[in-house]
C-alpha cells in the first residue's frame, strides 16, 4: 500500500443470512481481511486513512429509533453485524496505537442497478419464474432504510472530507422507512404485473425472515445533515429506481 494516502475498504461477505449456515464466513471474510488490511497499512508509509464500510446491523434490535451513532446498546443479532462491530473496534486500535485516522460509515440498505443479492435482486427473480405469485421471506411487517447507491457515494466523499476525529462514525441511511410488503407492491407495479398473489413464510422469531433479519431498522442520520449532507430521495423512490434499474439491466443482457 505504499503510495496510497486512502484506503476505501468494502470488502466483505454482504449476505446476513450466510451466518446462520457458515459460522467462518463472516469471521474469514470480514474480521481477517480487515486485520490484513491494517496491517499492510500499519507497515506501510503513507496509507494512513482508512474508509471502513460498516452496517446498521451493528445496532441489533435497537430500541430508540431513529438510532443515532452514540447509541450505546451495541448487540448485534447477526455474525455479519457482530464482525462489523470486531471490524469497527479493529480500526479504532489500529488507529489509536498507530497514528491512523479512520472513518466508519454505518449502513442502511444500499440498492442500485448492480445489486446481485437482497430484497429487490429476489423478487425480480421469483417474479420472473413464477409471476403468478411472489414468496416473501416472514411476515411483510420487516420496515428499513433504502438509499441509492450513487447517493452512497457522495456521502462517502463527503464525509471523509469534513471528519475532523481520529475515528469518525456517520449513519448512512434515508429519511424514513418502508416495509418489505410494500417493496413488493413496488416491484410488482414495475414488472407490470397485476394480481400477485403474496404468499409469507411467516418467518422466524416473530415474523423476520431470516436467523440474525433485523425487523426494524432506522437510522438518525442528524449528524450528516449538519455536515450538510442529505439523501435525495427517500425509501420508496430509491426502491422503485434501484428496481427500474435492474430491469433494464437484465433486459439488456438478454438483449446482447
């Protein structure tokens, strides 16, 4: 890493619901890459920052929301959330101990047009096996964040930009929620289907849809908007784009 002033580390496994199967996955591909990777930085000359992409998941179920970034009831109900939280601890020693400045962004869920897993990514795939009915995973009540991901982006740039800690945590999320019944509502308007017939698993502990889901998630994103960043659509809109999006991806693919 030497001639590298910045290190954007997105790395990792992205699936939740692996965990619950493979108990290394998450420990493997996020909590030892990210050691790795502060090691070459440790060692290295210049790759003094790091950009680390964390996850609301590091919340659990939190019981304030929206959920600010001093939360302080940190337990995670997934692997995936609590190697997040190992990651996130990782860097702030690594930072501390070796002159490193770092900044952690905690996720809400992050869609676009090159989504290969996740809520939307399923129902397009179910929908187009079988467009007479759509399987949703628990109980259709799962309410969370969605932002596009070029507004992701931006809000990596700019709070890099203006954090002024050695380690410096920012909630990435949009400005309200939406439930996994209406997403499928969305993606149905969409493919231009009509008479979907919904059929829920019920799910698990209380209607999640899977080992370690968080059922309601809702991040206070304050602390970015008096840095004077802000999304610039809200759940449904980035839902109903990120689904346009995949679409005309697919088609395309069939097309060539």
């Amino acid at each position: 890493m030497n001639g590298c002033g910045v290190v954007f580390h997105l790395a990792a496994n992205p699936e939740v619901r692996v965990g619950a199967v493979d108990t290394d996955i998450d420990f493997e591909q996020n909590i030892v890459a990210t050691r790795n990777i502060l090691e070459e930085m440790r060692e290295s000359r210049t790759a003094k920052r790091i950009v680390f992409t964390s996850t609301s998941t590091v919340y659990g179920d939190a019981e304030f929301l929206p959920t600010p970034e001093q939360y302080g009831l940190l337990e995670p109900i997934s692997l995936y959330g609590a190697s997040k939280l190992a990651c996130e601890a990782l860097i702030s020693a690594y930072c501390h101990a070796f002159e490193m400045r770092g900044v952690i962004y905690r996720f809400a869920n992050i869609v676009g047009s090159r989504s290969r897993h996740g809520v939307i990514w399923d129902f397009i795939h179910k929908l187009l096996e079988n467009p007479l009915e759509l399987e949703i995973l628990g109980d259709g009540t799962q309410t969370k964040s969605y932002v596009m991901v070029d507004e992701c982006v931006d809000a990596l740039l700019f709070g890099l930009e203006h954090a002024s800690e050695r380690v410096e945590i920012y909630n990435i999320g949009s400005e309200d929620q939406i439930s996994v019944k209406e997403i499928a509502r969305i993606v149905t308007e969409e493919m231009s289907l009509k008479d979907v017939r919904f059929h829920y698993t019920g799910g698990v502990r209380g209607g999640r849809g899977w080992i370690g889901d968080v059922k309601t998630m809702f991040l206070d994103i304050s602390k970015m908007k008096r840095l004077g960043w802000k999304p610039r659509h809200n759940s449904a809109e980035s839902v109903r784009t990120a689904t346009n999006q995949i679409l005309r991806e697919l088609e395309s693919r069939k097309n060539s």
